[in-house]
C-alpha cells in the first residue's frame, strides 16, 4: 500500500532530466539556400558586415555579396578568373584545370571605409585586389577595382586546398599561409601598409613545422595599445624528438602588433613570436589519455573585458582507429600563463626538450616594446641576448589545458566529425548560456548548449537541435557565420537559418520548458522566442533544471492519483556492468523525461545514455542505485510510465549468489533479473 500511494506522486526536483527529440526534429526546414554557381564552388570565406548589411563570400572564380536578411533577395556577384594564359600556365605546370587553375578565394577583409581586400589562389599564382562596397548600404555598389592588381604571394596560398588564417588591422594584413608553388615554404606574413614586410624565420622547424593555419585575433594584453597581441592558432607536426611517432599538435602562436623585426639578426623577421601547444584531452581506460590534436575550428566569444576572451576550440582525433571530434574551451589568464612561464629548450638535435631553467635575457622574448613599461621603443632595439634566444626558443615548454581540464563536448563513435564552431551567447530568465552551432562533416549543425549543473565549473552538455542543411553525405561545412540568423558555407552553396525555431520544440508548456533552448520560453499560448525585456511573470523557462512541473502550473499531471496507471518494477544491476531500462511511449510525438531521486550528487552522465528504448547505464555504480520515473509528455500532459526501482549488486557479493540457490534468483516469476555479463540489456516487463 505504501508504495502503491508513493507511485508516481511528483517527484522531487534537482533529479537528473533526460529529454529525447521526436524524430521530426531533425528534419531541417525555415532554410534558405544559394547554389546558383557550378556545384564544386567552394563557398569557403566569410566575412560579416553588419553594418551594410551584407554577407561577403569568396568562393571559386567569385566574389559574392548577400543580403543578411535573406540570402535569396538581392545576391550580387564579381567574377574574378584568372586569365587564360594564367590558367594555361597553371595547367603546363601539370595541375588540374578543374580543381586547381581557378582563382579560389582565400582572403576576404574589410580594408577602409569604401573597399575590402581580397585574395585568392590566381590559378597557383596568388593576386589580391580592392573591392569597393561604398560606405552606406544604400551605395549599392560592389566592384572590383580594376587599377590595382596586388601580388598575393605571402597573402594568399598557391595551392587551393591549403588555407590561409588573416586578418587586416589597421591597414596591415596579418596573414598564416604557405608562400611558394610547391606548399613548402609556411610562414605567417605582415605586409601591406607602410611598413617592410616581415615574416617567421625560414626554414626553421622549431618555429613552424608544417603548419595548417586556423585563424588570427588581435587580443589586447592592457589599456595601452602598445602591448596588443596578434594570435594565431594552427595545426602541425609535432617538433622532432617532442614525441617519438609522427604527430600533430594544436597551437596558439603569439606575437606583437608593433614587432618590426631585429636590427642585426632578424632582420624583417618576427622578434616575439612566440607558441604554445594546446591540449584537449580526456583520460583513457589504460590510464593513457585520449589526445583531440586535429585542431579544426576557433570561435573567440567576446565578453564586457577585451583582454580576455573566452576561447571555444574544435579537435578531432588524428587516429584513424579512434574517431572523434571534441570541443575545448580555454581561458586568456591560462594562455597568458603558459606564455610567461618555462621556454623549451634542448641542447642539441638528440637532447630531450626540457623547462628552460637559465637566466632569461631583458626583456623577457615574447614582451613586447613598450615606453611605459620596458623602455625599448621598438623590437630593433632589443639587445642582442635577446633575439638571439628568442630564434631559438620560439615554443613554451607547458600547454595550455581547457578550463576545467577536460572538453565540454565528446562525440565518439558516430560516423561524421566536426568541422566548425560558432557561438552566440544568450540571455535567458535564468542566466547567460553559451549557445555552440557545430557543423559537421556530413551537412549538418549541432545545436548545443551547455549548461551549469553545481558550478559554472561543472557543465552539462544539451543537444538542442541536429539540422541536415546540405544533403550530401561527407560534405565538409567549413564556413559558419553568425548574425541574427546562422549563415553557412560549403562546397556547392551557402545556407541561411534561423538561431531559433521555438515552434518545433511542440505545441505545450511541458515540451517548451523540457527543451531547454534559452533562446525559447512559453508565454502563455505558444513556444516563442524568448526577449529578457518582455514582462517577466507571464513567461515559463526553465534552462537550468527543465523541470516542466515546476514552470506549466496548467500541466495536467497524469497518475499522480491512483498509482494503478503506472507500472512498478524492480531491477537488479551487478556492480561495474551495465544495465538498461527500458521505456518506450506508445505515441511517437511524445517525449520520454527520466528522473531519479538523488538530492545534490555529481550528476555526471557520461555513463548514462538516455535512447528512444529507455535509459542506458554504462558501468553500474552503487550510487546508481535508487527509484528512477520514466515519464511521457505530450500535449501538455506528463504521464509517468514507469516507476523503477534500481539495486545493485556490489561484485563481492556475486559469488555468494551464485552458490546460493541460483533457480530463485532467475526466476522470472519474482520479477527479477540478474545480469550477469556487461553490455546485455535487461527487459523490463
Ligand atoms: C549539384 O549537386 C547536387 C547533389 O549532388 C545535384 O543534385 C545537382 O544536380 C548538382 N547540380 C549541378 C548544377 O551540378
Ligand atoms: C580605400 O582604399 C582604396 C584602395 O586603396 C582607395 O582607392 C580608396 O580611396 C580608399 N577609401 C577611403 C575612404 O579612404
Ligand atoms: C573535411 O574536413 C576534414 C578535416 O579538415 C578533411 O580531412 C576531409 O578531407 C574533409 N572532407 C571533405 C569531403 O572535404
Ligand atoms: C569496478 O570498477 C571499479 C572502478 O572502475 C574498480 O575499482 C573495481 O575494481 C571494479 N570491480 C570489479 C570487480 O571489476
Ligand atoms: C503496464 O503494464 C501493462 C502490462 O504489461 C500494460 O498493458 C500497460 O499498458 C502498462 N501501463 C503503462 C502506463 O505503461
């Protein structure tokens, strides 16, 4: 009787929420596409200009204008081939006229107020130009202008399929790229504007060892402009002896705004450059970790503070047994850290890297020129001690770790990986929430929010949406850009859509709130985006819990009453193997939202897998143990399923039983099960 009155009466809230989508959802829609071009287009460089309105895209042979509103609206277009005789070179030097000998736009960059400037491949001979866009939106005017045709070499790369990191500051584009026909020759280039064109020591593998650029940002370091860094993250080999196979490693790479060179020894050469590996990395089983090396992707979300940005990064594995994607998140404070702390340093081509421990030249290599602090004016100032240990000490001897230690997003064994990252920070009734848009290799976006469970230390991972945006299998997604509106690139076209399509997440209080998408909340009548302003009391929102009972006071709750509709059961699990509860709505369109009774504990779900079945539990803990509900929600009804009881078996317990008379222990008729063996899935009845 006291159980039959305890089934299914409201559960206690701070349980652990699972929601699962219908399958509908994943169907993407409000999506808008341009492929007007050849379908091998290469719609591979963005640039945002909120203020005229427009979304630049280089792609191949094109530069393309587009109204952010809608993509469809009032698309205008450059044509920019390379010359025939340039492609008839280009096709002599034995490339391929298709994919090679075109102009593959790879710089696109606000210059002045009226013009941008672009670069691109030129048919394996680099060449910017000017493009003038006028200075109010209302100019209507988008052309290349024919005058002044720029040697792009140091700018853009020859080769289509390398790319280039840049960014233009100040009439100066920064820019990580490769500078010779044969793809050789990597560097990160300053050029244009007034002053020498400088570049990273050539032909010195300590400095940059086949690197593949990712992005430029310009961070200040403090209130004067004279300290403002550029940073550039890549990928590359790992430096000889650093590790004993051939290996990749992500980089952040630092270097001063007002660097001009050294005056004897590197001359028109990098005097502050400066590189650090980044580390994102979970524990293994074997005790070894798991590296994510395969830097892909870097979003900097700015906050109130310039100087310290928080730095969203995308990995994935360069095992081809093991394939994974991950996303790390790093803070400016532990860059800054890693970069004032131990140089690398080795004596020799057969010494071990080790922490430089001597005394470290003044000013420390890395600082940069600065009146009020170190009294050097310019880098052509700096001692001798100085540059010379600063060509032979380019790289930082410890990494940098994420915040936390460990990625905030995992996805392992599924067939695609991430490619791309945009990040949009929204504010929701109950806080700020990173929202993380992930483009896939397979054309699609992963919309995710992570959320704080304790802490803001301690997040919780909620995918939101999983959108097809281009049919094709195997279909990189290599531009993300972010406005009011998600804007993306790839091989044969651009897309359009929506941050948020609040009307998907159903018709009812219940589905709204058990979302979870900050950008959404109930406001009496439908799912609708959620604006802070808006009068407060009227909207429902839950981000942090999605806890529907406590928001949908109109929510009809379902077998609260007689227990009679509900189902109890009883499972046994044996301690460190895994067990399944199975739950299944009879409606497709309902959701399926467990909870367990379990106040203030880690509420770590790396070991808990909610599927449209029911709830798998990886590895089966003691503190696993306990009542769990499995509820269906539709319609604004929440109707609790199951109401299951979970114990476990310590293992050294196990053999007892097993001496024990075995026939009692499985036999079905006491409405217990044992598992015996990992990985087989008990059904529940
Ligand atoms: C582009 O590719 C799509 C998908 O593979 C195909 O359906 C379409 O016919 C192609 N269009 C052109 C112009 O080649
Ligand atoms: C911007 O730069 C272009 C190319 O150098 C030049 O023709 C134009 O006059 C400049 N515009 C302004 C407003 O300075
Ligand atoms: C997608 O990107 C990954 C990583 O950059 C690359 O290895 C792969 O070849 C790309 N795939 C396609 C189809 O472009
Ligand atoms: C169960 O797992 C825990 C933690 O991984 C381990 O310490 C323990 O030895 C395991 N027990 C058995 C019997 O495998
Ligand atoms: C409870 O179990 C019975 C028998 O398996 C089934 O017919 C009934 O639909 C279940 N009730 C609920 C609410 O799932």
């Amino acid at each position: 009787n006291y159980i039959r009155n305890k089934c299914c009466r409201r559960p206690n809230k701070s349980n652990i929420l699972y929601s699962l989508f219908p399958t509908e959802m994943l169907e993407s829609n409000n999506l808008l596409t341009f492929n007007g071009l050849a379908n091998s287009s290469a719609y591979h460089t963005f640039l945002l200009d909120e203020e005229r309105g427009r979304l630049f895209v280089g792609a191949k042979d094109h530069v393309l204008s587009f109204n952010l509103v809608d993509i469809n609206l009032d698309m205008q277009l450059i044509s920019w081939p390379p010359s025939p005789s340039r492609r008839d070179e280009c096709k002599w030097a034995g490339k391929d006229v298709q994919r090679e000998c075109s102009n593959f736009i790879k710089v696109l960059q606000p210059f002045n107020q009226t013009h941008l400037y672009v670069c691109g491949t030129g048919a394996f001979h680099p060449v910017c130009a000017y493009v003038e866009v006028g200075k109010r939106p209302e100019d209507n005017i988008f052309q290349l202008g024919s005058s002044s045709f720029e040697n792009g070499r140091g700018k853009s790369p020859y080769d289509p399929k390398l790319l280039t990191a840049s960014m233009l500051i100040d009439g100066e584009l920064y820019a990580g790229t490769s500078a010779d026909f044969m793809g050789r020759d990597f560097a990160i280039f300053r050029t244009l504007g007034k002053h020498h064109p400088i570049r990273t020591e050539q032909h010195d593998s300590r400095w940059l060892n086949d690197p593949r650029f990712i992005s430029v940002h310009l961070i200040p370091e403090s209130d004067n402009p004279e300290d403002d860094k550029i940073y550039l993250f890549f990928r590359e080999n790992a430096i000889d002896g650093e590790q004993t196979s051939k290996a990749t490693h992500a980089r952040i790479g630092q270097l001063c705004k007002n660097d001009f060179g050294g005056h004897r020894s590197l001359v028109n050469k990098w005097t502050t450059f400066l590189k650090a590996r980044l580390i994102c990395s979970v524990p293994g089983l074997n005790g070894i970790d798991t590296h994510f090396d395969e830097l892909q992707d870097v979003f900097l979300m700015s906050s109130k503070d310039p100087k310290n940005p928080i730095i969203y990064a995308v990995f994935t594995t360069s095992s081809n047994i093991f394939k994974g994607s991950a996303v790390c998140m790093y803070s400016m404070a532990d860059i800054r850290r890693v970069f004032l702390g131990p140089y690398a340093h080795r004596d020799g081509p057969n010494y071990q890297w080790v922490p430089f421990l001597g005394r470290v030249p003044y000013p420390r290599p890395g600082t940069c020129p600065s009146k009020t602090f170190d009294g050097f004016e310019s880098t052509k100032d700096f001692p001798d001690d100085v540059i010379t240990f600063a060509r032979s000490h380019p790289a930082m001897y410890n990494p940098v770790f994420p915040i936390n230690n460990r990625p905030i997003i995992i996805k392992t064994d599924v067939d695609y990986q991430f490619t791309q990252i945009v990040v949009d920070r929204v504010e929701a009734e109950d806080g700020q929430y990173d929202v993380m848009f992930i483009g896939t290799d397979m054309g699609t976006v992963l919309k995710v929010v992570s959320i704080p469970r304790g802490t803001w230390h301690d997040l919780e991972e909620v995918l939101l949406e999983e959108m097809t945006v281009f049919r094709v299998v195997s279909l990189n997604i290599s531009a993300l850009s972010l406005q009011q509106q998600l804007y993306l690139g790839s091989t044969i076209g651009v897309s359009q859509m929506p941050l948020h399509r609040c009307d998907v997440y159903g018709k009812a209080c219940a589905e709204c709130c058990l979302a979870r998408d900050p950008y959404c909340a109930w406001d009496g009548s439908q799912c609708s985006r959620y604006f802070p302003t808006a009068k407060r009391r009227t909207r429902r929102q839950d981000i942090r819990n999605g806890d529907p009972l406590t928001q949908c006071s109109d929510l009809q709750h379902h077998g609260n009453t007689g227990g009679s509709q509900c189902n109890r059961s009883t499972v046994y699990g044996v301690e460190n193997s895994s067990s399944f509860l199975e739950c299944s709505p009879k409606s497709q369109r309902a959701l399926i939202y467990w909870q367990f009774q379990r106040h203030g504990e880690d509420r770590k779900q790396e070991r808990v897998l909610g599927t449209e079945q029911g709830l798998l539990i990886r590895t089966l803990h003691q503190k696993d143990s306990g009542v769990y509900y499995c509820h269906a929600v539709e319609h604004g009804f929440i109707q609790t399923l199951l109401r299951l009881t979970l114990n476990i078996i310590p293992t050294e317990h196990l053999d007892d039983l097993l001496h024990r008379d075995t026939t009692d222990i499985n036999d079905p008729a006491n409405g217990h099960k044992m598992l015996t063996d990992t990985e087989i899935p008990v059904n529940m009845t």
